[in-house]
C-alpha cells in the first residue's frame, strides 16, 4: 500500500471515529462510554482519567472517590480521555462532570461557547514535543516548512506546534497538518507517512525507546498546564462534589510525592509502558508538585497563547478570547484546600 494512501486510510479513521465520538455523546471509540442512565442519575459522579493526567490514575487506583460518596449514595463512574479535545468534547456533552485537559484546550472551548469553567491545576507538564523519525534530516522548526505534520487539534501538541512555527516566524498555512488523534499520529510517524509529528507522553517518550524518533523541539514555556474543568452546570448546582473531587487530587498529589515507584508502577500497568518510559514521564517530565488553585500563572501563558489560537482561527475572535480569559477560572473551591 502507498504511504499516500496508508495516510488517507488513517485520516478516514479519525474523521469516523470523531463521528461516532459526537454520535455517543463525546465517548470516542477505545474510551469508556457512560451509560445513558449514568449520564442522567443525579448519583453518579461521571469523572475522566487519562494516561497524561497520574493524578487521576492513582485515585481510580485508589478507589478514595468511590469510598467518600458511597454513604451518600454516590456511585463513580470513570471515563478514559484520549486527549484534551475527547474530554472537552465530553464536557460539552455532558457525558463527563469534571474532566482533565491541558489548559489551552479549555480556554478555547469556552471561548468557542462551551459551558466549562476550570477550578483546578493538576500538574505543570512537559509533555508536548515537536518529533521525527530516526532516519530524518528535519532537525529545526524552521524546516518543517511544506511538510507533512500529524497533529490532534485542539491538544497542547497542537497548540504547542502552532507556537513553535509562530516563533520562526512560520503559521499553519506553511505547513500541511493532519490531524490524527496522538496514537494514530504516532503510527503516522513511524511509517513514514508524515515527516513530524506533534507529540504527546507518554506516546513521545515510547516512540523514542521503541522506534527511535528523535524530539527536535520541546518548549516548557509552550505547555498550558494540565487543568481540571467542571461544566458550569454541575459546577452550580453540585459544588460539594468539585470539593470533593478537588481533595482527592491533593491526596493523590501527595501519595505519589510519598510513592514515586508505585506511581510509576500504576502509570506503566494502566498506561501499558515500559516502566522506564514510565518513569521518564511521570517522574523527569511532569512536575506534580504545584498549587491546586487555578490563577495568574496560568492566565498569563493562555493570554499568550490565545493571541496564536485567534490567528489561526482555533478561537473565533480576540474578543471571544479576552471574555473567555476573563471568566473561565473559579478558584473558590480550590482555595478552601489552603495550598
């Protein structure tokens, strides 16, 4: 088969899959689905997980979220996010009440009309990349120009490519993108049917070990932070549950500062890593140890951010972005934690 045609075969897979994701309101194919009694029972707490986000994995590990509301008669149900844009797309859906995702996701989403609001920080990561293959000659940004980049829109990669080709002075016209969610970017990657890859960990960091790919470009600075959003309408109708959620990711903060090595074990058994690679994400390119309380740190990079996003119209208008700056974060609960 052509690598031409190996490509359009994953491009059709992806457009299918974020057809059937919108027709299971927001589940997309290889995440777990809630029910559709779940998605309307005011007694289940319906809560992503994602392999980026270790937090989330040692409380599901842990089972605290289901022992705290079970004498309330709360059951928890856990729904796997591909990405950034599966746990928004969720939100909106409603099939989630909180989900993880990195920052910039959220802030283009409720600049785009979606009824989210962020309340809290779960980590500071590094974990977007600009990637080649092993045998490529592409070794700056500045020559990707007229190539072929697999990326998964409305991700921290995707973004983070956007900054990085605006800081050559190079847009998304200058380049061909694909967007493929990150496995298939990744497989995309591997055989040759794209020259760079925007990549995400712990994907980047398995591709390096078992593919060879070499990272030509990681910026920390780009990164938009990893986010805890609430749709506004669980957010104002149960806020006792986003304290209760909240709490959980600082004990889970805790735990893994106390438990490195069984951090790494949950992340490499759920995530399905080497626990080397395991132990290169969780512990060299994730920093956990940061405040809870969503603020100005986070503000100032996605005012950055938002001004590239307007421009390559991922956010309607600065307008839409500046309301959007202005009203997405609700630091009342997370403060109450006093970190």
């Amino acid at each position: 088969m052509s690598s031409s045609k190996k490509l359009n075969r994953l491009v059709k897979s992806a457009a299918a899959a974020s057809i059937a994701l919108l027709a299971l309101a927001g589940c997309a194919p290889g995440e777990s689905a809630p029910t559709e009694s779940a998605a309307t029972d005011s007694k289940v707490l319906l809560l992503d997980y994602a392999y980026w986000n270790p937090l989330s994995l040692v409380i599901k590990d842990q089972g605290w979220l289901e022992e705290e509301l079970a004498a309330d008669g709360y059951t928890v149900e856990w729904v796997l996010s591909a990405g950034s844009s599966k746990a928004i797309e969720n939100l909106n859906a409603e099939a989630i009440n909180i989900g993880s995702s990195a920052g910039a996701a959220a802030l283009s989403a409720r600049a785009n009309g979606v009824a989210l609001t962020t309340v809290g920080v779960f980590s500071q990561p590094n974990w977007a990349s600009i990637v080649v293959g092993k045998d490529s000659d592409i070794s700056s940004v500045l020559e990707l120009k007229g190539k072929k980049i697999a990326a998964a829109s409305g991700t921290d990669p995707y973004f983070h490519l956007l900054q990085a080709l605006n800081e050559v002075g190079l847009s998304a016209a200058d380049v061909e993108i694909v967007n493929l969610i990150h496995a298939d970017g990744q497989k995309a990657l591997e055989s040759g049917d794209v020259d760079a890859w925007a990549g995400l960990d712990p994907l980047t960091a398995t591709s390096e070990k078992s593919a060879g790919s070499k990272i030509i470009y990681n910026n920390p600075a780009f990164a938009s932070w990893g986010v805890l959003s609430a749709t506004d309408k669980f957010l104002a109708e149960k806020p006792e549950l986003v304290e209760v959620v909240l709490k959980q990711y600082e004990k889970a903060r805790q735990w893994i500062l106390d438990n490195q090595n069984g951090a790494v074990a949950i992340l490499a058994r759920d995530a399905q890593l080497d626990e080397d690679v395991a132990s290169t994400v969780l512990l060299e390119r994730t920093n956990i140890d940061v405040s809870i309380v969503p603020g100005a740190t986070q503000l100032a990079v996605w005012t950055t951010i938002s001004k590239v996003l307007v421009a390559e119209g991922a956010i309607k208008s600065q307008a839409a972005a500046d309301e959007a700056l202005a009203t997405i974060l609700d630091d009342s609960i997370a403060k109450k934690l006093g970190n």
